[in-house]
C-alpha cells in the first residue's frame, strides 16, 4: 500500500499542478500565461522515473488538460505524450552535464510542444490566436523551470529514494 | 545512474521499447481521433467533458478558496499602495457623479411621465443565478471559466453571463452541478454590439488577449476612443443596452475595446436567463425553464393590471 501510495506519487504531482493551472488566481495579466507546469512534470518524471509516469499516462494527463481548459480533445494529450516519448528515447541528450544546459534541452523541447501544440489547434481552429500571449506562457514556463525541477528533486529523494 | 543490465535483460528493454513505441503510435492515433470527433461536435464528446468537469469541479471548489484568500491579501496590499492617488481620484468623480445624480433624478422622473403617457410594455424582470468561479482556464487558445452551478441549478446553454451590470461572455457547455462560460476574449467568442451613442453596429471579436475587437462595422464608422459599447439586438441573443466595454484604442487592426471587467477580477458572476434564445442556434433554443424570481425584483408594476381577462384566483 505505502509502495503504491509512493509509486502514484509522480502522477498525483502531475495532476495537482495542472489543477493549480486551473485555478482563478485573481492577479491581473497572469491568466492566460499560465506557466505550463504539467508540461515540466511529465518531462521530469519522463527522464528520471519512466516506469511511474508512462506514454499511457502522460496522454491520460494531457486528455484531462483539454477536457478542463475546453480545447479540442487530444491536443495537449498528444503533445504531453510526444514530450514524454521524447524524453525517455533522447533521455542521453537531455541528461546534460551542466544545469544550464539541461535548461537549454527543456527550452528546445518546450519550444517543440509549443509549437506542436499551435499547429494542431492551427489544424483544428479557423481564428488565428494571440502569439504573444503564447511567448508569454512559454517564457514563464522557462523562467519557473529551475524552482520546479528543484522542488520535483526534493519529492523524488523524499519519497522515492529506494522505491 | 549505469544500468549493469545482461543479455536478458537487454531483450526485455527491447521489447519493452517495441510496446513502447507501438504505444505511441496508438496514442498518436488516437489523439487524432478525439480531435476529429471534437471537430465534428459529436454529442457523446461534450457529455463526456462535461462529466469529467463536473467530478472534478469539487475538487476545484475546495482549491479555489484558499487561493482567493491570497489573491484577496494580495488585492489589499496593492489598494494600500495606491491609496492617496485613489483617495483623490475618488474626491474628482464624486464631484461629477453629484452633478450627474441631479440630472439622472430629473431625467427619470422624466422618463417615467413619458413612459405613462405612451403605455410602454415594460420589459419582464429576468431571472438570475449566482455562481462561484472555481476554475480559470488560461490558455491562448481557450478563455474559458468554470462556474459551480449547473443545469440542477437552472444553468441553460447559451445564457448571459454578468458581472454587475456588464456583460462578459455565456454559458458554453453545462453539466449537473458546473458550467463552463466562454468569455468575450474567447478567439471563438464573436458578438452583435454596437456604439452606445451612434447606435452603430458591429461584431464584437475575441482573438484571446485581454482586448477583444471590433469588426463588420456597418454603416459610418465614425468611432471614437472613449465610445462605450453595448449588447445590439441583432441574433436576438441578448437584450440590447447591456454595457460591455469603451473603445480603448483604433490602432491598425480595428478598434480595440476595453472590457470593463477583466478577468481576474470575477470571482462570482450572475447568469441571466432573458428569456430570449442566447447566444445559440435557434435550432438549439433550449426550452425556457421555469422562471425563478430574484428576491429583490420590484421595479415597478410588472404589467399586472394591463392583462385583460388574467385569471386571477
């Protein structure tokens, strides 16, 4: 039980920051450019643990994403899932040696799901949306990557040091 | 991290990587299909979604307190900071509005002679629920909100969507005890207005930053920065006059309205049901539930004694 609660863990964390994405936050300017905190979970589970947080789960994660924000089902699954796939298969490329580059290989695949994300609602939508708004979001997310990789560490050793 | 792994268990990673890969491939593939399937507007999609909004809309309930607790801290500080300027700001439109109070007491009492002298049918008293924002979905793409009221509550698709007196979007999808409204900066979000003082017509646009745009301006587009904008009542979506915004700016790419609510301010919001179709289809216009009054309605005589023949008992 206490093993499974453990092994849930990279999951609930995922889901508990997409849920903290949906939250009213009442601060001017800050709603719609969210920083992508699922993104970086799914990616960090994706390159340290990923027998807890798998392709199957990282869809499931991102299908939730659309279902609650309203946008077309599947798109931030597929690119949820895409991340995820990348990081375990180039897991050698983004395992840098130094902290800024590792930030430099999230910059680029955060890049990648951007645009991944824009082409598939491009596909979907007919009115064009906001670029900047969405430079905004993909900033923040780069600028809040440090903290979060750092607490996401802190829970990795606290609970699932030998697990 | 060095993986002592022998031969066996190299197999097994390979098979592994192969399920993974086909995992893949069938995620992929099914990604496309749920857009496919949302493109079409199938029904079983939108029920689907708006069950899974309404488990999780508790859940959302509960984070949401705390989190308006800090931003309600937050709002304090920064209204300390800005105390003097508001101070005087304040003393400057209390001097106007005073002036203002005398015309409006002398233009009502005005109003309500002539209003006798032409038999108006006044309009009916409609009928609101207030709900809490538990959720605020920012995206580029989506500018949505998830309310905690539904169709158990009286919540019909297509309803206005109010704060105060302004409008700011309509209720998009509804589940048992949620809904979810699509705001007026929604780049889906498109809406008959016009120019409170040229009565000129437009189509009031959303593209999913904090302004929305004016486009299909009919007629002498002759806007001014300043202009205030209202509901029209072309569609017959909305009762014409409910105030939404000014004209901000007729920078290139058209007039830009700013809103006179943002987003970040809601935190309860009223859904109105006018009675009239919202802003739906008129193949789609849900029947009219049954009216609950507000409480403190009593704007006059409802029209009570023109009803020739009203059974009353």
């Amino acid at each position: 039980m206490d093993l499974w609660l453990r092994h849930i863990m990279p999951f609930g964390m995922t889901l508990g920051l997409l849920l903290l994405t949906c939250l009213p936050v009442h601060i001017p300017g800050l709603s719609g450019v969210m920083p992508m905190l699922p993104l970086m979970s799914v990616y960090y589970w994706a390159l340290f643990r990923p027998d807890l947080l798998p392709v199957g789960t990282a869809f499931a994660i991102g299908l939730t994403n659309d279902i609650l924000v309203g946008m077309p089902l599947g798109v931030n699954a597929l690119v949820l899932a895409s991340v995820q796939r990348l990081a375990t298969t180039q897991r050698r490329f983004f395992l840098a040696r130094s902290f800024l580059a590792s930030w430099l290989a999230f910059a680029l695949l955060a890049a990648g799901a951007v645009g991944l994300g824009w082409l598939l609602m491009e596909m979907m939508a007919e009115h064009p949306v906001g670029l900047l708004q969405m430079a905004l979001a993909y900033l923040a997310t780069l600028g809040l990557f440090p903290a979060a990789t750092q607490m996401m560490a802190r829970a990795q050793m606290a609970f699932l040091k030998d697990v | 991290m060095r993986s002592r792994s022998s031969g066996a268990l190299r197999r097994l990673a390979s098979i592994r990587l192969m399920m993974h890969r086909h995992a893949f491939l069938l995620l992929g593939a099914a990604a496309f299909v749920l857009m496919l399937l949302t493109k079409a507007n199938v029904g079983f999609i939108e029920q689907s979604r708006v069950a899974v909004v309404d488990a999780f809309v508790p859940v959302l309930d509960l984070l949401s307190r705390p989190a308006t607790l800090v931003a309600e801290g937050t709002r304090h500080i920064r209204e300390l900071v800005a105390l003097r300027a508001e101070n005087a700001r304040l003393k400057a439109e209390n001097q106007r509005l005073l002036h203002w109070e005398t015309i409006a007491s002398r233009l009502r009492d005005e109003n309500q002679v002539l209003l006798q002298q032409l038999n108006v049918v006044p309009d009916p008293d409609p009928a609101y629920i207030t709900a809490r924002v538990v959720g605020d979905m920012g995206s580029a793409y989506v500018h949505s909100m998830v309310v905690n009221a539904g169709a158990r509550d009286g919540v019909r698709k297509g309803q206005a969507v109010l704060s105060g007196e302004t409008l700011i979007g309509h209720v998009a999808e509804v589940g048992d005890r949620s809904a979810r409204l699509q705001l007026l900066t929604d780049p889906n979000s498109r809406l008959p207005v016009m120019i409170e003082g040229s009565r000129t017509r437009a189509i009031l646009a959303g593209d999913g930053r904090e302004r929305p745009r004016l486009g299909y301006i009919a007629g002498n587009p002759n806007i001014q920065v300043g202009d205030r904008v209202v509901t029209s009542a072309s569609g017959a979506a909305f009762p014409p006059g409910l105030p939404i915004g000014v004209v901000a700016s007729i920078a290139e790419g058209g007039p830009w309205v700013e809103p006179d609510v943002h987003r970040h301010e809601l935190e309860y919001v009223a859904i109105v049901d006018y009675g009239l179709g919202g802003i739906l289809p008129f193949a789609d216009k849900p029947q009219a539930p049954v009216r609950r009054r507000p409480a403190a309605a009593g704007v006059g005589p409802a029209g009570t004694g023109a009803v020739p023949g009203g059974g009353d008992n």
